[in-house]
C-alpha cells in the first residue's frame, strides 16, 4: 500500500463523484440528460475506485492491482460515447445518431479488447502510484479515446458560436471546462501507463473538480435544481461521518449519545431541505406566472398593433368619401345645380354639421394611428403665430356666434416668427377652442399669445363647465372623457386633447389644463419653444381623385372670388 493521502484522494474522488451522480440521477425523474450525467459519474466511479483499489493493492500484489486497473478502464472506455451522447442532448442536436452508434460499439469492442494482454500488461509502479503499462491496442484505444470525446468539445463549441445569450454561452464554457478538467487533466493518468510519472496526483483531482463546476453550470441553466441537490449532499455527506462516528463508538454512553446526536441532524435536515424545496417551488411559481403575464402582454401588444392598424385603414377609407360628401353639400347649398328650398337649407346645414362631426373623428382616428404606428410626419417652418390664431378664430367665430359665446383675441406684435410645423400647431389651437366653445354655455372664451423663455405660450381661457382636480389628473389620456361631461349633452371621443398632447410634445413643447373647479371655468394652454433643431422636412402626400377635383376646383374659386 502506497503514502495513505494518495490511496486516499481516488477513494474520496471516488465517493464525490458517485454521491453527486446519484443525487443527479434522483433529481432527474426519467430526464435522459440526467441519466447520462449519471452514466459518466458511474465511469469516474469506476476510475476513481480501481485506481484505489491498485494503489491499495500496489506492488505487494500485481496481479490484483492489473485486475483493478482494467476495472478502471470499464469506466474510462465509456467517457467518450457517454460524453458525446450527453453533448447531443444537451445542444439538442439532431443527424449524429449514427456516429453516436458507432461511438458506443467501438467502445464496446475496446472493452472486449481491454481484457486481453494486448492491451495492458505489467506494473509500473512510480513514487506514489501504479499503472498498468500500454499495450498496442492500448496506443489504438488512446486515439479513439480523443476522437470520441473530441465529437463532444465539437459540440459544445458549435452550441457556443450559436449561443444567443451571454448567459447561455458561459454555461456552456463551464460545462466544456468540467469536462475538459476530465479528459485533459484526468488524462495525464494515461502517461503512467507509458512509464511517465508526472509527479502530481492532479489527475485524480479532477474528481472533485468536475462535479464542482458542472455543480456550478447547470445552477446556472437549471436542468437540475442544484440547491437541492447541494443541501441534499451536505446533509447525506454529515450523516454519513456522524452515523460512521456511531460505529466507532467505544462505550454505550458514547452510543447513546452519538445516536442522539444523529437523530438532532436528521430532524435539522429534514426541516432545512424541506425550507430549500419550498423556496424553490416559490420560485418556480413566480418564474411560470412572469412568463405567462409576458405571454399576454405580447398578445396585448399584437392586438394593439392590429388594432391600430385596423384603425388607420378604416380611417384612410372614410376620409376621402367625407371631403367628397363636404364639397358636394357645399356645392348644392351655394346653389350649384339648381335653387335650393330654404327647408332643404336647412336641411342641408344639418347634413353639413353631422358631416363635419364625423370628418373630425376620423381626422382624430388618423391622428392617433398615425402617433401609435410613429407615421407622423412633421414639417417645421417659421411661421407667425399671430395669424395662425387669427384664422382658427375666422374658422370657428361662426359656431361661438351660434351659441353667443364671444371670443376674445388681440394679436400680440413683436413676439416674431416660433418654428413649427402650422398644420399641427393649428390643430392644437383649433382643438382648445373648439372645446372652449363646446364646453361653455355662456359666456366667452379668451385667447393671449405671450412671450415665456426661449418659447411662445398660448392660452385658451373660458367661462364654461370646468372641472374638479380628479378630471384634471386624467386630462390629455387616450380616449378620457371628464366626469365634468357626463350631464352635458355635448359629443365627443376623448381623443382631441390627447393628440393635441403628443403633437406639442414633438415640438418639444408641453401642455397643460387647469380649472378652478366645475362650474367655474377652464385654462388649456401649451408653451412650444421658437426655435427648434432637429426639423423634419418631409410632407404627407395624398391621392386625390377626379371627384375630389372638382371639388378643390370648387372651393379654390370660391375663396378667390
Ligand atoms: P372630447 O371633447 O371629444 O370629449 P377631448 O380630448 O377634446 O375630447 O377632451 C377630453 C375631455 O377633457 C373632455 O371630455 C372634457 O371632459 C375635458 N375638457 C376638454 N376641454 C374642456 C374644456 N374647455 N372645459 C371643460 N372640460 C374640458
């Protein structure tokens, strides 16, 4: 028998790697990737042991000692098929089930062969060791040895390139170093049975060193809860020494209270394994609800994309038909094909209203499917404030008339010209006075145009319904209708101040609405900066049809005469 510390270290090797293929395997429950783990365990077990069972046996008996070797190497032929076979499941590779064959029947064929002395024969025993000496087929066996666990490291290194995580490629590098810890440092075994001695047992090390990083790589990518497995470990492993400890008891009372002290760690065990398992499971639970709430939320967003795509191609559908039915009301009404009765005017007038509500809702549809798919295109040029809120207030000073509402507005001189797109910014204006008119009774709505910083603020102040400080938070909301609205017989969708919002947000500007409570009023208003950077400079093109034409046609010769 050799130095007891070297017989040692392959025993413990040993019993390490065995205790962690059997946890590995009870954890499985019927995984292959499990079973196979357990397999290449089950060959460094053979390893591990007969290197044992040699050294203990030495030169003293080299008959016994060349019979435990070749119980070594039922273990080691069986690396390279085992690890192969391990590295399929694990890239979840398909198309090497042949060479997988091919893998396992030359090792059984080695197997056959490792019987005979052409394999090995002979001792050689070294400073703290023994080992068979090679034979030829032995020299066959070596190359066959790396080929087939080369197929593994191939494997493993084609799973790296193709990782998509960082996460996922460092597990495989840590799977790739376990294993090469066994095949490259475990393999310098191999220059004994050429009669080298490398001075160093590192080679029965990588007994320990395998499961440690394999340990570490799978808590990593959880095909084995390792925590369990760890806890488990610890808790078999200290109630192996302390029921050994019974064993080697001298005295009853030595038993007795060693036997006590066995029970006390079982029950602390128990409880410890039971608290890792249930913390696990928690775990578990919320990981499978994050995933099915992520699974919703994507579904959510589809639909939503969908939704507002249904929107804006309904929307793009309806709005030329309505410019059309707009130009041909005008047309009649001003008494283009033929005179008109003043009941059909009125007629008419109501047509032109209803006409006009439902251009406005598709113009906010379009709007906000344009805002949500980013189409919005914006074109910023100098333009003067003054008349943009002047010809918002010729626009609409008709409908405030209807309801006697007075609009109030001075243009305000040497503020200069505020960069902006005019299209959006007048919708802007547009939609906080219409609003002001709609929600007003009596009274007046009053518009200033000030100089703040570097920008330009515009306020829209009226007399009419207000609203409390709960419809204040929720203002400029998609699709958000005021409590205030909800006894006032005043149409709307909720979607005007929303848009008026994001077209100001994209001039770099922000809005706001106040209101010192219902009954009492309300203050729209948004400050835009003047000048702007980064302008955009691309217009929307639209189709026009022959209808659409005559109507344009229509309508330029109106206004110019
Ligand atoms: P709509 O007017 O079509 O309902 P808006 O987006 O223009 O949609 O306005 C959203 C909500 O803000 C309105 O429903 C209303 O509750 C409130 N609101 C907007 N402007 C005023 C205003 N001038 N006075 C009182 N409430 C207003």
């Amino acid at each position: 028998m050799f130095s007891d510390i070297f017989t040692t270290l392959p025993f413990a090797c040993a019993l390490f790697v065995a205790l962690f293929g059997v946890f590995v395997l009870v954890k499985g429950k019927g995984s292959v990737m499990n079973q196979l783990l357990f397999g290449f365990c089950l060959s460094m077990f053979f390893w591990m042991f007969g290197t044992f069972m040699m050294f203990y046996h030495g030169a003293q008996d080299v008959a016994t000692a060349i019979f435990w070797d070749r119980f070594v190497y039922i273990g080691v032929i069986f690396m390279p098929p085992l690890m192969h076979h391990f590295s399929i499941f694990f890239s979840k590779i398909t198309g090497q089930k042949k060479i997988l064959a091919l893998n396992y029947s030359v090792a059984v064929l080695f197997l056959l062969m490792s019987r005979s002395p052409l394999f090995v024969d002979g001792l050689y025993v070294y400073s703290w060791g023994a080992h068979s000496q090679a034979q030829i087929l032995h020299h066959v066996f070596l190359l066959y040895f790396f080929i087939g666990t080369g197929l593994f490291f191939f494997n493993l290194y084609r799973l790296y390139k193709n990782a998509r995580t960082k996460k996922k490629s460092r597990q495989v590098v840590l799977v790739f170093l376990a294993f090469a810890v066994v095949i490259f440092g475990g393999g310098s075994a191999f220059l004994y049975a050429y009669g080298i001695d490398t001075h160093s047992p590192f080679a029965y090390f990588s007994g320990f060193v395998f499961p440690i990083l394999l340990f570490y790589a799978v808590s990593k990518y959880n095909f084995l809860d390792v925590r369990v497995i760890a806890t488990e470990m610890l808790v078999g492993v200290t109630l192996f020494v302390f029921t050994l400890d019974v064993f080697l008891s001298k005295s009853i009372l030595e038993i007795v209270l060693r036997t006590i002290m066995v029970c006390f760690i079982a029950i602390i065990s128990a409880l410890l394994i039971k608290s890792v398992y249930g913390q696990i499971q928690k775990k578990e639970q919320v990981a499978r609800l994050a995933k099915s709430l992520e699974k919703a939320n994507m579904r959510l967003r589809v639909l939503d994309r969908q939704k507002t795509e249904f929107l804006s191609i309904a929307a793009h559908q309806l709005r030329t038909p309505l410019s059309i039915i707009k130009g041909y009301l005008e047309l009649i009404k001003d008494q283009a094909y033929g005179k008109v009765e003043k009941k059909l005017a009125h007629v008419l007038t109501d047509m032109e209203e209803s006409n006009e509500r439902l251009v406005k809702l598709v113009d906010e549809f379009l709007n906000i499917s344009h805002i949500e798919q980013g189409r919005t295109k914006y074109f910023f040029e100098e333009t003067d404030m003054n008349h943009v809120i002047s010809s918002v207030v010729d626009e609409i000073e008709d409908k405030a008339k209807k309801k006697k509402i007075k609009i109030h507005w001075k243009p305000k001189k040497n503020i200069g010209l505020v960069y902006v797109d005019e299209d959006k910014i007048r919708n802007v204006i547009f939609n906080f006075v219409d609003n002001g008119i709609k929600y007003t009774m009596k009274g007046s709505v009053t518009i200033t145009f000030t100089q703040k910083d570097d920008g330009v603020v515009i306020r829209i102040k009226d007399t009419g319904i207000g609203f409390d400080k709960q419809d204040e938070a929720s203002l400029f909301t998609k699709f958000y209708r005021g409590k205030n609205v909800e006894g006032v017989n005043v149409n709307g969708t909720g979607l005007g101040i929303y848009v008026c919002r994001q077209f100001v947000s994209a001039h770099g500007g922000y809005v706001w609405g106040k209101s010192f409570g219902p009954e009492k009023g309300s203050e729209f208003g948004f400050w835009i900066p003047k000048k702007r950077t980064h302008a955009h400079s691309v217009t929307e093109q639209r189709t026009i049809t022959k209808e659409q034409k005559i109507v344009n046609q229509y309508s330029t010769r109106k206004k110019s005469s």
